[in-house]
C-alpha cells in the first residue's frame, strides 16, 4: 500500500475537478494555507457513533451512545432512548436547524420587504409588481386599485404572521400544491401549521421523554420539512423575487477566474441577498467608481460564492467565483479585497485565511459574527449606505494587495442561468404544455432537480456533474440550485452549447428553446421553485407529485438544510438520492422507514446512493416506472 | 494470560479508549485534566484509519518475548510477572527509540509523563492499565468501548467465543438460514462509505 506523502498534484486531482480551483489549490498549498481538506484528513478517523446516529448528546445523564453490534455494549441510553429513537431524534434535530436556517432567511427577507412598504428601506423598491400582485392574490389580499406599497405591507404581515400563527395553516402549502398531495398530507397528519411552529415543536420533541415512537418522530421531521419548503423557503424565494425582480435568463461566468487583476474585488458570500442586491446597486455609483481609479483600480468587480452568488447571478446577471469548497480559494488567489459575508455555509476559519492575505473579511448580520472579521451591520433603514461604505472599505484595501502574491486563473466559464418558473413557462411560449408534450412523446423522459452542496468527502462537483451529464444522456431535463447548480456552470453544462452531451430527444427540445439542458433556477431556498414547477405540471395532469416521472438528488450534500430540502421533496411525493448517507444507519427500523416504508405514506422516498453513475441508473428506473404508470 | 482482545469488524473509529487511556494516565484521573494538566496526558492506544474508512484500536500486545525488552539498552523495560505486562521504568528510559524501532506494531511513541523525577519524554506505550487491574478492574480502554472492539480476558477464552459463533454462523449457512456477522444496515453502511472513499480524497 501507497503511503508516500502524496504530491500537490495528486492531492489537486483528488479534491476537486475544477480546473481554476485547482490551479489556486496549489499556490494555497505552496502558500501553507490551511483548508477544508487537510481539516477533514485530520478529522479521521471520524466517530461511528455519530455517523450512524447512535450518539446522543442531549442532555446531563448523557452523553450516551448505542452499540451498532446489539448486545455487545449498551442497547439505550440512560433515559431508555433506544437506537430507533436516538436516531429518529438525531435527523429530526438536524432537519429543524436547516429548517430554521431557510426559514429565518425567509423572515428577513419578508421583514425588508415591510420596511419597504412602510418607506422605511434605505434603497429598496418593488421591482416586480406583477408578481406582488400574483402572490397577494394567492394570500387572498385585495389588488385592485391599491398601490404597490399598500399591498406589500399586507403581503408582508400575511407571510409573517405564518411564522407563528393561530390560524394554522401556511397559504403556499394551501394554494399550490396539487389537491391529491394535499391528499397525502392530511391522512398522514402532516399538513404544516405554521413555519415557526413546526421548528419549536421539533426541538420539544427531541427533549428527553417526549416523542419517543420513532415513526412519529419522522412524521413531524416531514412536516416541519413543509413548512420549510413551502414555507419559509418559498417565502424567501418569492419576496426576493417582488423586491429584486424575478429571474430571466441571462448569460454570465462562472469560477474563481472571474476575479479581475486590475479591479478591485469584492466576493458576495453567504445566502440572503438583502445587502448584497444594494452593494450591486451601489457598485455603479460615479464617486465609487472614479474612487476606485483614484486608488489605482480600473473599476470595482463584483463577484458571487455560494447562494448569495446565486441570487445575484440569476438577478443581476453577477459572475460568480464558486460554490462551497471555492471559499478558501477565493481568498488564496490574493485578489479579494474584501469577503462580504452574511450568513450560513461560511467556514468559522475563513477570516483566519485571510489574515494570510490582505483580504478583508466583512460580516454584516447580528446573527453571524466572525471573530477577526470588520462587523458592518445590515438593516434595511441604512443599507445603501452600509453598502456604499463596504465598497469603499474594498476600495481602500486595494493598493494593500501584493501583485506578486496574485494567481488568478484565466479561464472563467460562461454560463446561463436565471431559469425561475415564469421565465422557464415563457421559454415554453407562455404555457407548460410543449414540456408536458415533450414528456408524453417521450423526447424529454423526465425531470430531475440536482440541488444540495458541496462536501469534501467527495471530490468537488464530481458527483454534481457526473450525474447531470448521466441524466441529460438519458434524456432527462435537470433543474439546479445551489452548490449543484454553479458545479454544472463551472463543468459548461449550463449552456446551450451542453445540448450536445445530451439524448437526442432531449437536444432537439433544448435547442429549439435555445436553453441548456441543466436550467439553474437559483439559491438553495430556489429548491422551492422546483416544488412550483412540480406542482404545476401535476395540476395541470391533475396527478399528485408523486405520479410525475421526476426524481431529485443531492449528490455531495453536507448542510441540515439539505436534509429539510430531501425531506420536503421526499414528503412532497418525489424520490430523492443522496450521495451521502443520512446518519440514520444504526437504526435499522429508522434506515428501512426513510428508503421504502415513507413511500407508502407520501408518496417519496430517500435513497443513498454515492456513485453518481449508478445514482443515474436509479432515477432512470424511477421515471421510467412513474411514465409507465402514468401510460405514457 | 489475559489481554485486550481487538475485534477490529466491530471498531466504528469513536476514539472512545484514546480518551479513557489518556485520562487513566493523567495525574488527576478526571477527564478535565486532559485540558489542564501539564504535561498533556496522552493516550497510548491509537485509533487510525486504513482503507475503506476502517480503524483499528492498535495498542501495545505485551508480547512474550518481548523485542523492545529484548534491545533496550538500560533494561528500562521490563516484565510484571503478575499480569505478564511489559512495563517501562520511566527513571532508566533513556529515550532512545531502539524498541520503537523493533516493536511489530509500532505502538511506542515518547512523550512526557506527570510520573517521572527528571522531565523528558519517556518511551510512554500502554502498561496494561496495571493499577486498575491491582484493583481487579479492567483496562481502562476496554471499559471505554461500547461497541465491544476491546474484550479484556483469556486470549484463548475469547477466541472460543469467536469460534463458537463462527460455528453457529456456518451452520446456519449451510442451512440457507441468514446469519451475517455483523447487522444489515451497519454493513449496507459499510458499503456506502466504501464507495464514497472511491469518489474523493479519503480513499
């Protein structure tokens, strides 16, 4: 066996398969810059009681663990929690916290949308009135004759009343899905009630001698799944949508070689894009710009990571330098003058990686702050002019960088993106009917939503790309999101071009559109756009989800938001892949419920499948069954 | 002859007896000594990955005869004729590394210890939690394991357990009956982490 100290080249070729973050991987190498992958090598061997769920680390009797081999060691915990209970209580602990986290970003956004209505918001307006007035015709709120401004408050205090309602019900999860998922959710007992309400009672849950029959326990994982993906998410979605306008197709670059040498660059980075859409506003005021001259910079460059890239790209048209695992790099390249973050996915290291450099970090939310980062707070009331004063930071901190210690990759990827329902139905000519069409025939065989992040277990964007391209052979169209979606930007899958790697009935629907055949629809909260357009194809078959030949993946998932995401998808009636197991594998019961049994109930169900070739296989065999189902 | 008996298919890589080792050598034997203790008390069993993402809980095998006895130059290692445990007698180590440099399993590593008059780091491999098994307790690292990887008795004992069980599982195979070693689902984990070493950097 090989255990030589592996070269950089081996170690590049071993993390990711993204050739610009390659080349920087190895000056952060050379530059002895520690990241992700040397942590997670010295993170092993990692604890099986944790990666199976046995471990229990909730209370003072505790910790305790469960023996995987039975009657070997302990069989419960100090309370009696057994292994179907640990477990069931671990995935419902993780699923809140990533419920949460879409859903808080959900409230914020809704809460500047407030703001705005009230004329309070430093610089915001609502972009997209048609689509105000769509939603607040959803929410039952009288349009005609109001202003723009009357309706938005009264949208906005509609959606954050559902945060933590009495009238039990979450209007999205009412309105939109199909009547036979709904179905579904009532006889499973888990129509959600309220966003907030869901995630507390999770976390009650999860306390010592409550909910203690594990099916229970995932019952409610599965609501308050809903109210994420129909909620809290989709509220995030949407009311970015009415205040930064809807996405439409537009052409962009992608990875770390959008970083320009002459410019001074900013990286916006993190998931809500309340500050990050004034920044973009901002970047073209006259006195930044010429500021920027007077400090020896051609201009100021704007560029997205992780969903706060999305947002901006699918918006502004922003380019974005990459997903999850490009954080580091980024700041490696000795190009940034300034990481802007704002919250969730951002490494708690990061600011120590840019001590290495002269990057600023900056950190702008109350509720993500970063030890050595320069804390410029966001609220709506000032936000231009926070932005204003971020750039200007940039700015200043540009004649700090060093020229020599600058590698900048050369080749950024040009992408498409900006795929969001209304502009994927106008593609279609104003109606879903040519892609229902093109799926009778069997030109397009199915749709299947490729989401979720990057982890370094796997080497990056090589479980994303490998399966796009699998399922697009196969002549199954993909929707993206996420981490996902900006690995298929980087591989040139998300271009027209990319028609060329696919079946020919797919191709020849793709090419007459003039789309790719990967569509990027956005951010990780956007998986709720994938929930829309599922919806909408059943309706309009007046089917449920689950009858459509449609499945989802998360080939390199690390977050607990993933899991809320497999979870909404799972209990909204749609097979779901991972690339990396679920920590449910010491309890056999909770294992089997998750993978087959859930099925039964809603419809969806998980499974685990790492190799992306194989994980192509399984979603073929699935929308295959669904088509033959369907007789089609 | 008693000893730590590994059952590395049973080993889920927890570090569990890294922990209890280290606190059962610390001068304070409280696992907040491990934080404030100088200096830093150490574990001498090693939980290290090798392929497909599997441990193994590698520790000194008191063997008999014992090389590093057989090459110290001091005779600073020596034989407990009561548990039949080698021991280092941290006065006369010298820190050579001659019996790192013998040992089968390359088990001795040398760090400072809390118990030694002259400061310097000592050949500091396991010693059969000897105290404890003075007072008739087991080694800490085996109370440690709740996955039942470490089994502390007659080597001999053991394995005629191990045998036995091996005999039920055959039979029963031969039988067509089911009767796998370890439970489905840890297995089927198993092979999902096997297949994801394949695709990124931990293979």
């Amino acid at each position: 066996m090989d255990i030589k100290p592996k070269l950089v080249k081996e170690l590049i070729e071993e993390r990711t398969i993204d050739e610009a973050a390659r080349e920087v991987m190895a000056k952060a190498i050379e530059d002895g810059i520690e990241t992700v992958w040397d942590r997670l090598e010295a993170q092993q061997p990692q604890c099986g009681f944790g990666q199976l769920g046995l471990c229990c680390n909730r209370c003072a009797m505790g910790p305790c663990r469960i023996s995987p081999f039975g009657e070997t060691g302990p069989t419960r915990g100090v309370c009696g929690a057994d292994a179907n209970v640990i477990a069931a209580r671990n995935l419902l602990d993780d699923l809140l916290v990533g419920a949460a986290a879409h859903s808080d970003h959900g409230r914020e956004v809704v809460e500047v949308l407030l703001k705005t209505a009230e004329g309070k918001a430093q610089g915001y307006e609502i972009i997209d009135e048609e689509k105000l007035k769509a939603v607040a015709r959803e929410y039952e709120i009288e349009v005609e004759g109001r202003s723009s401004r009357e309706i938005a408050k009264d949208l906005a205090l509609a959606m954050l009343e559902e945060f933590g309602t009495i009238k039990n019900k979450i209007q999205f999860a009412e309105v939109r899905p199909p009547e036979k998922t709904k179905e579904t959710w009532r006889n499973a007992g888990i129509v959600p009630r309220s966003v907030d309400r869901e995630i507390v009672e999770a976390a009650h849950r999860v306390h010592m001698g409550v909910d203690s029959d594990y099916v229970n326990i995932l019952l409610h994982a599965l609501r308050t799944s809903l109210s994420d993906g129909w909620g809290g998410s989709m509220m995030a979605t949407e009311i970015s949508d009415v205040l930064f306008g809807t996405p439409k197709p537009v052409t962009s670059y992608v990875n770390l070689g959008v970083l320009k040498k002459d410019m001074v660059n900013i990286v916006l980075h993190g998931h809500n894009p309340v500050l990050s859409e004034m920044v973009v506003k901002a970047a073209d005021e006259p006195e930044l710009i010429e500021y920027a001259k007077k400090m020896g910079a051609k201009g100021i460059n704007l560029v997205g990571m992780c969903c706060t890239g999305n947002e901006v790209l699918m918006r502004q048209g922003i380019p974005i330098a990459g997903n999850m695992l490009n954080q580091e790099l980024a700041i490696a390249t000795g190009a940034v003058e300034v990481m802007l973050i704002d919250y969730q996915c951002i490494f708690p290291s990061i600011t120590k990686t840019a001590s290495c450099y002269h990057t600023k970090v900056v950190s702008t939310s109350e509720k993500a702050k970063f030890p050595g980062a320069i804390h410029m707070e966001f609220h709506p009331e000032n936000a231009y002019d926070t932005a204003k004063e971020i750039i200007k930071l940039a700015i200043e901190n540009f004649p700090n960088r060093d020229p020599n210690r600058v590698k900048i990759p050369n080749k950024p990827m040009k992408m498409m993106a900006g795929f969001s329902v209304e502009a994927l139905k106008s593609a279609l000519g104003g109606s879903f009917k040519p892609l229902i069409d093109a799926i009778v025939e069997g030109k397009i065989r199915g749709a299947a939503g490729i989401v979720g992040c990057n982890n370094p277990k796997i080497k990056q964007d090589y479980g994303h790309v490998t399966l796009a391209k699998e399922l697009i052979k196969r002549d199954i169209i993909v929707l993206e999101t996420g981490c996902a979606a900006i690995a298929s930007g980087k591989a040139g899958l998300l271009l027209p071009e990319a028609a060329e790697l696919a079946g020919e009935g797919l191709k020849s629907i793709v090419t007459a559109l003039g789309v790719p055949p990967v569509l990027h629809m956005g951010s990780c909260v956007d998986c709720s756009r994938i929930l829309v357009l599922a919806a909408e194809l059943a309706k309009t078959l007046n089917v449920a989800i689950s009858d459509l030949p449609v499945a989802g993946a998360a080939p390199e998932w690390y977050s607990q938001k993933a899991i809320s995401i497999g979870a909404y998808f799972v209990a909204s009636g749609v097979f779901t892949v991972l690339g990396l197991p679920l920590k449910v594998y010491g309890s056999k019961d909770v294992l089997n419920l998750l993978t087959e049994g859930v099925e039964g109930v809603v419809g969806g169900k998980f499974a685990i499948e790492p190799d992306p070739i194989r994980a192509a296989e399984l979603i073929s065999a699935h929308i295959e069954k669904k088509r033959k189902e369907l007789g089609i | 002859m008693k000893t730590v008996f590994v059952h590395p298919e049973k080993c889920i890589g927890c570090r569990h007896c890294e922990i209890a080792c280290a606190v059962e050598h610390s001068r304070s034997k409280d696992i907040f000594g491990l934080v404030t203790e100088s200096p830093p008390p150490m574990p001498r069993i090693h939980v290290e990955v090798g392929v497909d993402l599997l441990t193994f809980p590698n520790r000194c095998r008191h063997c008999d005869p014992a090389p590093c006895m057989q090459v110290c130059p001091t005779g600073a290692l020596y034989r407990d004729k009561d548990t039949w445990s080698v021991l280092v007698d941290y006065e006369k180590c010298i820190a050579c590394a001659m019996c790192a440099m013998v040992c089968p399993f390359d088990i001795i590593s040398f760090h400072r210890v809390w118990n030694v008059t002259f400061d310097h780091e000592v050949n500091a491999k396991c010693d059969h939690c000897i105290e404890r098994q003075m007072r008739g307790e087991i080694p800490a690292c085996v109370e440690a394991c709740k996955t039942g990887a470490l089994e502390f008795g007659d080597a001999n004992d053991i394995i005629r357990n191990s045998r036995r069980d091996f005999t039920l599982r055959t039979t029963m195979a031969l039988k067509g009956e089911a009767a796998p070693e370890l439970p489905e689902s840890i297995s089927q984990f198993r092979e999902v982490m096997k297949k994801v070493t394949k695709l990124g950097p931990l293979g």
